[in-house]
C-alpha cells in the first residue's frame, strides 16, 4: 500500500463518499471471513471480541464498581457490530451503534437479532454524531481502525462532549499513530506522523481479512493522520477532562509481518525495538 499525500485536492464529500463505498464492501467480505468469525461468535453467547476486552481493559479503571453493568452506551464506527453486541453482552444498556456504512450496519442489525439483542443502529458520521442521535450516554466508546477515516477530530470532539452525560466517561484505543508513519511496515519512516498534512490516498483490491485480495470492487481509500497531541488537544478543546493517556505494546490484528501472537492480539518479539503499536485515551465530561 503507497499513500499518496498529493490527494489533498480530493473535495472532502468525495473522498468521504469514496471511504463509504470501500466500507460497504468490506462488510460483506469482513461478515464471511474466519478473522470475524460471525457464526462463532453467535454460537457462544458468553463470547467477548478481543477489541472489547482489550478496550474494556483500558475502560474498567474509569468506571464504578458495577463495571459497565446497567450503563448506556453508544459505539462510535461500529462496523459489522460484533463489538457493540460484545459490550451489550457485558451489561450495557440502552446500546447504540453509529457507522457511516449501511450495508456494515446491515450486518450488525443482523447480527444483533440473531444474538437477541435490542441495539439501535445509525447511519451517520462519527464527526457529526450528535446531529443523529438525539440523547445522552454514560459511555461512549471506539477503537481499533476508526479515526484515520475522519478528516478532522475537532467535531467529532465536541459531538463526543455533546453526547455524553455530565459525568460520562469517553475512551478511544486505536492503532498508534507511529504506524502510519511507517505505512505499517517498520522499521523505516516513510510517511507523516504530525498531523495537517492532507488526504493520503491509496488503492487496495484486499481488507485485514485473510484472502481477501480482489475482493473489494470499491478500491480507493483515503485517511487523514492524526498525531496523539493533536487527538488529546481535541478532546480537551471541547471541554473534556482526560485521565488517562496510554501507548501499548499490541494491537487487534496481524498489521505486518514481525509480529506475534500475543493474549491481546499482536505484538512485537522481544529482540525488536519498543514502540508503541496503540494509543488509548480515556476522558469525561466534568458533571458540573
């Protein structure tokens, strides 16, 4: 995969649309795949994503003694949603999911059904969250390959400040900024870290599944750095309290090829130099 940064020109609404139409691909090609493994996961009702137990890891410090047991929540880019029913099956309530895909939020609505759960999907982007849903959550949540795909973080800030009640906690874990900068093949610098450098465009016939090459008709992507100042800045810039700010050993998936199974997912060997392969960031909106 080559980005290339000169795709700035790429009218916003366009490069959007675009990252629409990939995604809504990728939903069917992710629902089948063995990574996702959907009817697994069905078959197990007691099944927890590892997403969600590596994002609830980073969370549980930040709740009450009840956990996330009894509190609403909504789940910023939930894609195919086997995630956002992971955190309906640890007791949230009240559970909704937010995705730009419709056809992503078509499995979910599936997916959700056929586990027996009440979740309330919405087609929207994650910028302008607050514009769809039109009520307050205790958690707000989102992880694992989501903010590359926002433009800018400075709505998507204050929608997350809007949208959460006084005293809510909001948390993202995502893949370390460092990785795109190395266009996730380490160990050379060959792309952007620091955020403002315009849209990186790129083609891809595959996804993050096995053997997906070919498969995505859909193939123009384009993502937007975001540098760890500049998501903690947002996020205090809208008038959330941070407390916690995390850079972690491993990530959700197998992003190339030195890494090695790790209880969390993936992470480097021992004989490799130590960087940080995701971020978290955990924030709350003051209750008074």
């Amino acid at each position: 995969m080559t980005t290339n940064p000169t795709a700035a020109a790429v009218p916003e609404d366009d490069a959007i649309a675009a990252n629409r139409a990939n995604w809504d691909d990728r939903a069917d090609v992710h629902a089948r795949s063995r990574m996702y493994d959907v009817d697994a996961f069905l078959a197990d009702p007691t099944d927890i994503s590892t997403v969600v137990r590596n994002d609830l890891a980073v969370l549980a410090p930040h709740l009450p003694a009840s956990g996330i047991v009894g509190r609403s929540l909504l789940h910023l880019q939930c894609h195919i949603g086997t995630d956002t029913v992971s955190w309906a099956r640890l007791g949230a309530v009240e559970v909704h999911g937010l995705d730009l895909s419709s056809n992503s939020l078509r499995h979910a609505a599936r997916i959700a059904e056929a586990d027996g759960r009440r979740i309330t999907w919405v087609e929207g982007d994650a910028r302008f969250a607050s514009a769809a849903i039109h009520r307050q959550f205790e958690t707000i949540v989102t992880s694992a390959g989501t903010i590359v795909w926002l433009p800018e973080l400075t709505a998507w800030a204050h929608s997350i400040h809007d949208l959460l009640e006084p005293g809510g906690v909001f948390a993202i874990r995502d893949d370390h900024p460092i990785l795109g900068a190395m266009d996730h093949e380490p160990w050379t610098i060959s792309d952007d870290y620091l955020s403002g450098g315009g849209t990186r465009t790129y083609s891809d016939s595959g996804t993050y599944t096995e053997d997906s090459d070919g498969q995505i008709a859909h193939t123009t992507n384009h993502e937007w750095r975001h540098d760890l100042g500049e998501i903690v800045a947002a996020l205090l810039g809208a008038g959330l309290r941070i407390e916690a700010v995390h850079e972690l050993p491993f990530m959700d998936w197998p992003a190339f090829g030195d890494l090695v199974a790790c209880p969390q997912g993936w992470t480097l060997p021992e004989t490799a130099p130590r960087i940080p392969l995701n971020f978290a960031v955990v924030a709350r909106r003051p209750a008074g």
